[in-house]
C-alpha cells in the first residue's frame, strides 16, 4: 500500500550558506513530493568530491544549498503517478535524468539532455527548490535529484534503485555514484575484457572501484598510480599488480615497461600532464577514459590519435543505475567488489571532519549517517 504524502515534512540537513565557512547542520522543512517524486528517510550518504564543487564558483551554484547525492533510505511516501516503488522499499539514490530523451531511450541517462540542471544547479529543472529553512528563507535542495545530506529527501522515482531490506542499507549509497562511476569505467565505458591490462591513474573511491572491477572482469595486468604511498599499498590489496607514484619521472615509459602498451586506461586525476602520460602508455588501438573535470587545457599528440587510440570522457560510469547497482551488489556478495573496505562512517553532525578527513586522503569514502 502506498503512503500518501504529506504537504510538508521536517528535517534536519547539512546546509552549505558559504563558500569558505562549515557547513551548518539545522532544522528545515522540506516539500512533500510532487509528480513522479518520492520522500525517502536517509539511512546513509556518501561524501564525495563533487558535493564539494559548490564551495567552488565552477558553476556558480546558488547557496544556501543542501549537498549530498550518494544516498541510501527507505520510502516513505510517494507523489502521484509513481510506480515500481513503494512506502517501506529501501532504495539507493542515484542521479536524476529525463526519461525520455535520445541518450535517456538509448540507455545512456549520464548524457541526459537535461542532465545539467536536474543535476548541478540544487533545482527542479523548472527552477523551484523543495526547502525552507527555519526563518522561512529558500534553501535549493535538488541536488542530484537528492540533497541527501539530510534525514529525509525528495527524490524523483526514476532515481531510485530498489534493493533488499536485508542488505546493510546505510553502506548502499555510494555505489549510486561514486562506486558506480568507477566500476562502470571499467565495465561499461571501455568493456574491458579478460586478460586486459587497465591503468587507472588516482586512487580515490572512484578509482579504487576500477580497480576493483578490473580484477573483477579478469584484467590480468592492473597498473594503480597515486602519489600516496598508503594508497597504492591498498589497491595492491583491492586487486593491482603494479603500483607506481604518481610523482615520479618517467611515467609513461613505466607503464609501457610493465604492459607494452596498455589495453586501456583511466583517469581520476584530471591532471593534464597525468592524463597525456597514459595516453602515451597505451598500445595503438588502446582507450583512455576520463572521469570528472580537468584542470586545465589537455593537449594530445595528434599522431597518436590517428595511430588509432581513444579518449573519451566518462559520466557515472555510462550506467543505467536500476541495472548496474545490482551487480555490483551482486558482485560484492561474492567477495568481488569488497567496496565496504573502503567506507569510515561519520553522524551528520560531523559532516565537517569527514570533509576533512576525505580532502586530507586519510579516508577514502565518508558516508554521514543522520541521526
């Protein structure tokens, strides 16, 4: 039986009021959910290095604004017109997409026409927010769809992946995107096959999740370069059979040394100097996948393009989430994608020492868990 939703519903979130200052954890009132949208209790939201873009002006976000798009929680209440869920199912969040567009009804919701504003403004793609802060000011808590740094979340349908009620549910949510994001490189974007060789340049959540899932296809080389030597030590312990710092020299003949030109490669970084080393590393018909945003003008020698090798860049892994959160679940089950290895659990109200934590390297993926 489906719950009716309420015409509004208190919570307490993290709000980012300034670029430079903590955020501020307080009372707000959010909408019920409207059309096609669903209110979740947050059970658990990843921290990752995107809800930070707003302390940038990148994108000249609009503040005050509730971050937070790795959630996890159960339904509470749903809007008219939706199926496929209901009150009670434990879903995870993932990021929000039209439906109905080319790259929507060609399975490709990352490249979403609308993905831009439903994702990365804080706002319904008609410019309303769904909060309200205890002086009744406006808060935009659209985030992802989500705004999950909080205890509850109005999210659209389409968003959610349902899943078991007895799987750890406060662990889930990362795998909507950060996980996901990183295994779907691997998976989706560049189809890595069985006795591949893959480098993956940074290993942060997103490129410890490749290297996770390079093992997990049967890449029989797995190369992980970072500059922290705790780090690489891990995705030696996640699946990697070389390591190398990011610091030194000669990167590209080191790779080349270990594969003889490397099947495929991925790049967390975004570091234009990074990204042209592995371009270099790889054999004539090799792929470079990147993932988020680079800092800076990236130039590649042509000859190597025409030689044949690829480069593209990456949007959440090219995942359909309802399909791949699944398997990755599924994946780690069998002991396959042991993505818990990676998560340190923090209450809401700390959400400031985890992003302290998480900027410092010292923890991998912070997941906030409201009380």
């Amino acid at each position: 039986m489906t719950a009716a939703p309420s015409a509004t519903v208190a919570a307490r979130a993290a709000v980012l009021r300034s670029r430079t200052l903590p955020f501020r954890v307080e009372d707000v009132v959010l909408d019920g959910p409207g059309t096609g949208e669903v209110l979740v209790r947050v059970a658990g939201t990843g921290l990752c290095h995107t809800d930070l873009l707003p302390r940038t002006d990148r994108l000249a976000i609009a503040l005050p604004l509730i971050a937070g798009h790795e959630g996890a929680g159960t339904v509470l209440a749903t809007g008219t017109g939706v199926t496929g869920v209901a009150a009670g199912d434990h879903v995870v969040m993932s990021f929000d997409s039209c439906g109905t567009c080319r790259a929507c009804l060609a399975a490709r919701p990352a490249n979403c026409s609308t993905f831009f504003p439903r994702n990365l403004t804080g706002r319904r793609p008609d410019g309303t927010g769904t909060a309200r802060d205890a002086g009744g000011g406006e808060v935009s808590a659209h985030w992802f769809g989500q705004s999950s740094f909080a205890t509850h979340a109005v999210v659209p349908a389409r968003a959610l992946v349902p899943v078991s009620g007895e799987l750890p549910l406060d662990l889930l949510g990362p795998l909507g995107c950060g996980f996901q994001t990183g295994a779907g490189a691997i998976v989706n974007s560049l189809a890595v096959r069985a006795g591949s060789s893959v480098v993956v340049a940074g290993t942060g959540a997103v490129g410890l999740a490749a290297v996770m899932a390079a093992r997990a296809v049967g890449a029989t080389v797995i190369v992980a370069v970072d500059v922290r030597p705790a780090r690489r030590k891990l995705a030696e312990e996640l699946g990697a059979t070389h390591t190398l710092d990011g610091h030194a020299d000669g990167l590209t003949e080191e790779i080349l040394e270990i594969t003889g030109g490397a099947d495929h490669a991925v790049d967390t970084t975004g570091l234009p100097p990074v990204i042209t080393a592995l371009v270099r590393s790889l054999h004539s018909h090799g792929s470079c996948g990147l993932v988020g945003v680079q800092h800076g003008d990236l130039t590649v020698d042509p000859l190597l393009i025409a030689a044949g090798r690829t480069v593209k860049g990456i949007i959440e892994g090219d995942a359909v989430p309802r399909l791949f959160v699944p398997h990755l679940i599924t994946l780690w089950q069998q002991g396959r994608f042991p993505f818990d290895r990676l998560v340190r659990r923090y209450p809401l109200d700390e959400i400031d020492r985890a992003e302290r934590d998480v900027a410092s390297g010292e923890v991998v993926k912070a997941v906030l868990i409201p009380s």
